[in-house]
C-alpha cells in the first residue's frame, strides 16, 4: 500500500470518527481538506454537506452539493444525486438505530427535497414524525404518500415490508384519523399478502370499539378484513360483533344468520347462535316470536355441546364459548336450568384451558403452592381487581366508592386495566391514582396472568364475569389463592372462582343450591354509593308537549332489557292512567323499537302519541338529572336494572320494579329494600300493573316516597359507601382467614 493510500485512509477513519464523536465542525474541516487535495471526488462534497447539515448551516450543506453537480453533465447529475442520497440515507439509518428521531427526520427531509418520488423515504418521514408525536395525518397527502401509492409506475420501488410497518404504526398511533382509513384502503394492494395483515385489522377493529367506542369506524377495519379472508371465521364473527355495537341491526341481524348457516363445527355454530340472539334482542321486543325460537334452538345446541364434551377447542372457540350464556337472563328467570347451563359450558372451557395452557398453568400452581407458610398474619391483604370496565362505565361509577374508602394499612389494592392503554378517561385516571399499582394493558395483550402471578396477590376481584371472556380465561387460570366474583354480571361459574359476593335479598334462600361458587352474603346489601355526580336537565315537559298535570312514566334501560312481556305491562299501566305519557330512553335506532311498541298502544287503544322516544345524551350526570321529569320509572323484567336504578333513587324517583328468582331479576329488589323504600316491588306482573297505576293515580304516596328516599341519604345502606368498604374488607379478611386454616 502506498503512504498516499495510507494517508487517504487514515485521514477517512478520523472524519468517521469525528462523526461518531458528533465532532462535526472537525468532520468538515477534514473533508475541506480532502477537496483541496482530490476536487474531483465528489463524495467528499456529499459528506461535507452532510457535516454541514448537522451543525444545523442547511443552507451551507445544499450550496455545497450544488456546486459539486454545477458543471455535470444529465447523466452525470443523476448518478451523483444517487450518491448523495445514497450517503444522507445511510447516515438517516444511523440515527434511526440511534433512535436520534428528530435529526433523521431532518435528513430525510433533505432526502424528499432531492427526491420528492421516493416511497420509501416518504414512508421513513410518516413513521419518524409517529416517533416525534408531530404526526396530524396530513402529512399523507401533503407528502404525496396517497399519490405515490396511486402511482402504478411506483409499484416495483415500494418496500412492502416497510409499508406494512408505517401502517402498523400510524394506526397504533392515531386509528381514529379519517386518514388512517384511507391510508390502510391505499396499502392494501401493496400489503394483502402480508400474514399478519388482518391480525393488524382485527386488533385496530377492537382497539376501536373497546378502547374508544367508535363501533361504527370500527366496523369499516373490520370489512377490510372480512373482504380479504369472508373465510375466517373471526372475522366474521367480529364484523357481525361490530354491526350489532354500532346499532346496525339489520345488518347485524343479516351477518349472525350467515354465521349460523356456514359453520359446521358445533361450537363455532353455539356462538353464531348467541350472536343470532343477540341481534334480535337488541331490537327490543321487535322480533318476539323469533327470539323465543331462536332461544330454544339455542339450549338444544348447548345440550349438544355438553353431551358432546369437546377437549380439543383451539384457544379462539374455548373463549368465545364463556360469553354464549349471556343472554338467557334475559329472556327468561330460570337461574336453576341458566346456571346449570354456564357450569356446564365453563367445565368445558375450563377443560381446553387447562390443555392448551398446560404449561402456564402448572407453573401458576407450583407457584401458589411454594407460597412459604403465613408468619406474619398483620401483612396488608394485596387484593387485586381485574375488569375492562374501571372507566366512565356503569361498574366504574359504582365501584369507585370502594376503592375510595378501603383501608390503606390494612390492604393493598391493585388493578388490572384490561384494554385501557390509550382510553382518555377521566375515571379511568382516577382509579389509578387511587390504588397502589395499576396496570393499564393494550387490546390484545395476552400477559394478564402472568403480571398477576407475579404480583403475589392474596385475593384477585373479577368485576367483569360473562361479559368478557378475557376475564373469564384469566380466572380459570388461577394465579391467586381466593378468587372472587363481584358486581359486574351474574357469578360466570369458571370453577376456580370461590366466592361469589351477593347480600340477604338479591338472590333467594336456596340460591346456593345451584350455584357452585360459594355465595358469601354480605350484611345489608351487595353494593353501595355515597351519590352521583348531576349535571343540568335537558329535558322539559313543555318542550316534549306533556301538559303540567300529566303523570310521566319512564323507562331508560339499555335494548336488551326490553322484554315483550313487561312492555305489555307497561302499556296496560298507561292504559289505565289516562292523563299520562310514557318516555322510552335506551336505543340510538330506535324505528323497530318504535314500531313494536306504537303496535302494542294501537292495539290497547292508546294515543301513540303517549309514548315519546328519547336519544341519548352526552354525560351520564345529563342522563341523571333528566330522570327528575319522571313521576314514575317502570322497571324492566326477567332483566332489572342495576345502576339505573341506584340512579332513580338517588333522584328521589319512585319506581316499580318486579322481582324473579334470578339475580338479574332481584337487583332493584335489593337496591330498594337498602334505600328504605317497600312501595312499588311486586312479585307478580299482577302486583307490577297494580303498582304502576298506584302510583301513577295517588300523588300523595309518590310524594311519601320520595320524601323517604331523601331522608334516606343520611341513613341508609345503599347510601354509605364506607360501612359498605368496611364489610367487604371483612369479608375479604374472613375469606384469607379460611384460605390460610386450609393450609394448617
């Protein structure tokens, strides 16, 4: 090698190391000299301008590479320009891995101003601005990316692997974005045959709907996926999921059918089934002689199934099988043949659990069983509580008092937020400033248990039962040594959980008969708040043209809890009090609900005109308030409602509640009998009718009433979340105590 050579070496080694130094200014000076000495190389004009560029003289940089390309000949330039973007592209990748986003940025800017064509590049800019958190979306259209990828002469220079990750990116990022959608429809051409597209579309589908509550937008993702594989039977179960949530009910209804008709296996067929079921009774007694077909074909297929006693379910069909016995409370109060039906399907979960999470599971008991004995029994409790509905949702306004009250020397709470990384919600924060350790975990994460197992709780709380399937595979899993079931849904009978928390009234005598987890009955009442939040009415009976003296009845629970039965009932009470309208809150398409309950008046006799559907609106303390222009609230049955009802209380609203035998049909039972109040539980749909005309007739005892439920605020159960926090405290107290006498 010649000194010349060894110099030219040794002078390169020194501005690379200048550059990994971010000794920039020595960098130029280097490649300076290294002009003076060969002008006719033009990498080291590139590279002079790049140092240039990074001491921030951009102008500096580009008058450099001018100059450099000023004498070129066509070909000659547009070789060179190669070479320039050549070395600006390879020192972005350098700071890509360095994650030094900001600079990377700025040199692919530089990059587009060269080469405003470049896909890739383009591509590169759309993910760095995701890093930088400056993405708007705009920058689609304003960096040409729609254009490019419209562009069939760009077909062959576009990496679809990079595409695949910048469309992973932007819809992690921003999936609400109008442009999103239309950035995900322009790859498609380009990205249809990566495998983990339509995971991608599925899990930005559910993030959708369970994180934001767009079910709508959420249903277009899910189209994209259902367009590419009609086949998969996920996504044909998510799509029709979606259309049902977004209140599509035509739809919804019209994809279930399909469902049931092209599965084969008997437990995909179960599910169709239940989201045949779910469909019709969202209408809200629109399709009554179906639903009850539909639910007789319903438990002659879950029969099948359990006679069948299937152990080889992939992970997919044993989950979505917990929710299948979620609409007969419904539809009928039959907790004995309801609650023998979820055994049995939450034994063939538990099954196919346990086989394809052997290995996690075995790892869990040898966990729980390692535990070293209890010496110091004056340890706070860790209790953890697991739901996806710790949030601006029914279970999180009810549980927070709870959480506000507990004892913090004598318990450590945790909380496992289940699809809540990225919800902006007030609530939300408020639970996990709260606790002591919060988790707040992304749709599709799948590390619950592990997280839990690791946490070395005492006692783990599902709020969520039936109503989710994660929660439920989740307990069956069992990492904690007392497992409870707690205010979100009726006791899901997965056959790891051991208790399931109720009080003396919302279930009968003999409940535990059929029940398998162990009732433990707290003193008064299963639930209790210190009050709600109130905003400012939106309603007025001028507005709704009901005369001052009318009496109003109101119903405002959600589709499902409108059973036929009850709103016959409902009809004979405004038949029977002339003078009076009924508003009926609860649907967002309300013209099958219309219908069907217009047709019940029409063929009562009854002015439609004395019945008035109500939107919903913005707030939940908007919601509250409006219940203060109902005389009365008629409750619905075999399905009460819950916060609803606490809601009408707390308004000082008399109600008319009927009582069944189930949970479900026992919860403004409680609720009522906690609060003080005795007029207006019936335990037959006699005695409901008889109610509803008392108390639509005789001022004087709705008044009675509702001076009882204001007096009762400063006295009542249902009222005192701190003696409700401390009787749960004993029992979970009680519930370690046995835990720990079994193990001597």
């Amino acid at each position: 090698m010649s000194s010349s050579d060894s110099q030219t070496i040794n002078w390169q080694q020194q501005a690379n190391q200048c550059l990994l130094d971010g000794n920039y200014l020595q960098a130029s000076r280097l490649y300076e000299a290294a002009i003076e000495t060969e002008p006719d190389v033009k990498s080291h004009y590139w590279n002079l301008g790049l140092m240039l560029l990074l001491q921030g003289e951009e102008a500096e940089a580009q008058t450099t590479w001018l100059f450099a390309m000023a004498e070129g000949e066509p070909e000659e330039v547009e070789q060179w320009t190669i070479e320039l973007i050549q070395v600006l592209k390879k020192e972005a990748q350098r700071r890509e891995y360095l994650e030094d986003w900001a600079v990377a940025w700025a040199i692919r800017q530089h990059i587009r101003e060269i080469d405003p064509t470049d896909i890739n590049n383009l591509l590169n800019l759309i993910a760095l601005s995701v890093l930088l958190k400056t993405y708007t979306g705009e920058e689609l259209t304003s960096l040409g990316v729609f254009e490019r990828l419209q562009s069939t002469s760009e077909t062959a220079e576009i990496d679809t692997q990079l595409l695949f990750l910048v469309l992973q990116t932007v819809l992690n990022y921003a999936p609400l974005d109008p442009q999103s959608l239309e950035f995900t429809k322009a790859c498609l051409p380009y990205v249809s045959g990566q495998s983990e597209l339509i995971d991608l579309l599925k899990t930005t589908a559910n993030k959708i709907s369970m994180t934001h509550h767009q079910a709508e937008l959420a249903v277009e993702y899910a189209e994209l996926a259902f367009q590419l594989q009609p086949e998969n039977k996920t996504i044909l179960f998510l799509t029709t999921t979606l259309y049902q949530k977004a209140e599509n009910l035509d739809k919804g209804i019209e994809l279930a059918k399909h469902c049931y008709e092209v599965c084969e296996d008997l437990a995909d067929k179960v599910y169709a089934n239940h989201l045949v079921l779910k469909g019709l009774i969202s209408a809200g007694g629109g399709y009554v002689a179906e639903v009850s077909s539909i639910l007789e074909r319903h438990q002659t297929l879950l029969k099948s199934l359990i006679e069948l006693d299937p152990t080889e379910l992939p992970q997919d069909m044993t989950m979505r099988l917990f929710s299948t016995l979620f609409f007969p409370p419904y539809l009928q109060d039959d907790p004995q043949l309801n609650n023998k039906l979820r055994q049995q399907v939450a034994q063939i979960c538990q099954k196919n659990i346990e086989r394809y999470a052997d290995t996690a599971i075995s790892q869990y008991k040898q966990k729980l069983a390692s535990r070293p004995p209890i010496i110091n029994t004056d340890k706070p409790l860790r209790v953890g509580y697991i739901s996806y509905c710790l949030r601006d949702h029914s279970v999180g306004w009810l549980a927070r008092w709870l959480f506000k009250h507990y004892n913090r020397e004598k318990f450590q709470i945790y909380a496992y937020l289940i699809n809540a990384e990225g919800r902006e919600d007030s609530l939300q924060n408020w639970y996990v400033n709260q606790v002591d350790q919060a988790y707040q975990f992304p749709v599709g994460h799948r590390g619950f248990t592990d997280q839990i197992s690791e946490d070395e709780l005492d006692i783990l709380v599902d709020l969520d039962s039936l109503t989710l399937d994660l929660s439920c595979e989740i307990m069956a899993a069992k990492t904690t040594p007392v497992q409870v079931t707690w205010l979100g849904w009726d006791a899901s009978e997965v056959q790891t959980i051991d208790y399931y928390i109720a009080d003396p009234y919302v279930l009968p005598e003999n409940a535990q008969d059929y029940y398998s987890e162990k009732i433990w009955r707290l003193p008064q009442t299963y639930i209790a708040v210190d009050g709600f939040e109130v905003g400012t009415p939106t309603l007025r009976r001028d507005e709704l043209k009901i005369p001052g003296d009318a009496v109003i009845y109101l119903s405002s629970q959600m589709g499902y809890k409108y059973h036929p039965q009850t709103a016959k009932m409902q009809i004979e009470i405004l038949k029977e009090v002339p003078n009076s309208y009924f508003l009926i809150k609860g649907f967002k398409k309300q013209d099958i609900v219309k219908e069907f309950f217009i047709q019940l008046a029409k063929d009562e006799g009854i002015n439609p005109d004395r019945l008035i559907f109500l939107s919903g609106v913005p707030t939940s303390a908007i919601h509250r308030a409006n219940l203060a222009i109902a005389d009365v609230v008629l409750d619905t049955f075999p399905y009460n409602g819950a916060t609803t009802t606490l809601e009408t209380l707390w308004m000082e609203v008399p109600m008319v509640t009927r009582v069944g035998q189930q949970f479900a049909s026992r919860n403004s039972y409680t609720m009522m009998v906690n609060a003080g109040i005795n007029e207006g539980i019936a335990w037959t749909d006699e005695e409901y009718v008889e109610w509803g005309i008392r108390l639509g007739t005789d001022e004087a005892l709705r008044q009675q009433v509702a001076w009882k439920l204001r007096k009762s605020k400063q006295t009542a159960p249902l009222w005192n979340g701190k003696q409700f926090t401390r009787e749960m405290e004993k029992a979970y107290e009680q519930m370690w105590q046995i835990y720990l006498d079994s193990r001597g």
